[in-house]
C-alpha cells in the first residue's frame, strides 16, 4: 500500500465506555498495513503501542486519528491546533457531524485516506480571554459560552463589536459559536446552522429576557466583548466547548476572537456535509399523509 502516512497518531479519551473494541479493530488494522502507531494515553488491553503526550505529537506522527465521537474530535482539534497535523474522526457510536469514518466500513474508508484519497476542511477556533491577561483562558472549536454558574438566575451583561457597544441584555447566558459549532449548543439556544465555510460567527442569547434579543452573524474577524455588569446578584463562568470553565466576576471582561491557528480535518472525496446534516436533524424523513 502506497501512502502519504508513516506514523500514525491515536487520539483518544478514556473515558468512552466502548472505547476497547474500537481500538483494538483499528490499531489491528493499521499494523496490517505496515504503519507506526503512538497512542495519547496507556492502555492495558495495548500495552505495547507505544505511549506519546498528544503535545508531542507533531513531531511525532504525520496523521492523527481521532477515536470516539465529535466530542473527541473536539478535544483532538484543540490540542493539535496549529501543528499542521491533518486529522481524521472515527466514529464510535452515534452520527457525528466531525467524525465520518465508521467502523462498520472502516477497512474501505480508511484505507482511501491513507492512500490520498480525501479532501481538507480548514476549520477555524476561537480563543477566550478574561480582562487583559494575555493568557487565554481557553480556545473553542465549537462555542464560547458565558453562562450563570450555579442556580437558575438569569445573568446580565453589556456586548461590544471592536469596541463599539452592541447591547446590553438580562439572559441564562450567551453562545459564540464558529460555523463547526452552530449545530451544538447555539442551534439549541435558536440560532442558525452556518456553512462551515464560512468566515462568521454566531451570537445567540439563552432564554432572553426580551424575545428581541434574536441570533445574530457577525464576521469572524471581529473582537466580541462581554462585559458582566455589576448588578448580576448569581455566579458566572466562561467554558469553551463545554470543558470546566472560569468564574467570572461583577465587571470582568470576556474577550473572544478567532484563534491564529486553525485545523485540518481530511474528510472521504465524496463527503458531504449536508447529507450528515439531513441525516442527524431528520430533514429527509417523509411526512405523513
């Protein structure tokens, strides 16, 4: 077999409750086609593949292997952003939206991959800040979403585009969410589903207080802050694609802005992103008479 890949990286989460036979099927079969395998994380039931911290993969592998669902997908892309390490998601489980390949015919399309035959789909992040700490505080493939930490109070908070004031709203919170994620959390709050080629983001409230405050597309390229007023009386947090977040303060600023790295996701020739869409959301189910 001829092919671009030598070294292969599997990423992985263990905590996926049928995460053994997954890993065990692929590994099995890329050591039959003759390919160097490291694993982000020791297995008993695979003792001998070769352990290296998924920091060290770009020097490590030439394609990564993402195994379980988007959400590792997610935590994949966020880890290797930047690395210019092409990815692929193998699904384990339900429909993903990010991981296409399936076990049931993972011989035939894996095999297509690791001989050339895909296309790339850049995808970009966000990257979230507090005040003016030039740390982030976290990045986002999906959404950052600013939300009350504890209790069901509504929270309150003024946004700004580059500085200038947007609106002020009383909310259960706000999503900002890239193209990737409008199908999560921001289509559940109302939003769009955006093309994931496109260069924007989405900005949608969570249960507003006022039934004008609407789902609102801005470009990518713009500084999104959110400032917490000083009269929220409830807890609030920042978390990026769901991961445990940040207390914020009365007054702290939520500064989001798309990340300088992006990731490249290698999909099968025929891939199409819309057929995963009518599939997952049930938009070809015929109507009853």
């Amino acid at each position: 077999m001829k092919t671009p890949f030598k070294r292969i990286g599997l990423f992985i989460r263990k905590d996926d409750p049928i995460l053994e036979n997954a890993v065990v099927q692929i590994s099995d079969f890329l050591k039959s086609k003759s390919l160097s395998i490291v694993i982000n994380e020791p297995l008993n039931f695979l003792a001998d593949l070769e352990v290296v911290s998924s920091n060290d993969f770009a020097s490590s592998c030439d394609l990564v292997i993402a195994i379980g669902g988007d959400g590792t997908v997610l935590s994949a892309s966020r880890a290797m952003a930047g690395s210019n390490l092409a990815l692929v998601g193998i699904n384990v489980g339900r429909l993903g939206f990010l991981a296409d390949v399936t076990l049931t015919n993972l011989d035939r399309q894996l095999s297509k991959i690791l001989t050339g035959e895909y296309r790339e789909d850049t995808r970009f992040l966000l990257t979230a800040t507090i005040n003016d700490s030039p740390m982030p505080v976290g990045t986002a493939m999906n959404d950052v979403v600013v939300h009350g930490h504890q209790g069901l109070h509504m929270i309150e908070f003024e946004t700004y585009l580059n500085g200038k004031f947007l609106n002020s709203q009383r909310a259960d919170g706000l999503v900002v969410a890239t193209p990737t994620g409008s199908t999560a959390y921001a289509m559940s709050a109302g939003g769009p589903i955006l093309d994931v080629d496109l260069d924007a983001v989405v900005l949608a409230s969570v249960c507003p207080h006022t039934l004008s405050n609407r789902p609102l597309i801005v470009a990518a390229s713009n500084l999104i802050e959110i400032i917490m007023s000083d009269k929220t009386d409830s807890t609030c947090m920042v978390t990026c694609d769901g991961r445990p977040g940040h207390i914020l303060q009365p007054g702290d600023t939520v500064k989001i802005e798309r990340h300088s790295q992006t990731v490249k996701l290698l999909h099968l020739e025929d891939h199409d992103h819309y057929s995963i869409l009518r599939a997952k959301l049930e938009w070809g189910r015929k109507l009853a008479n």
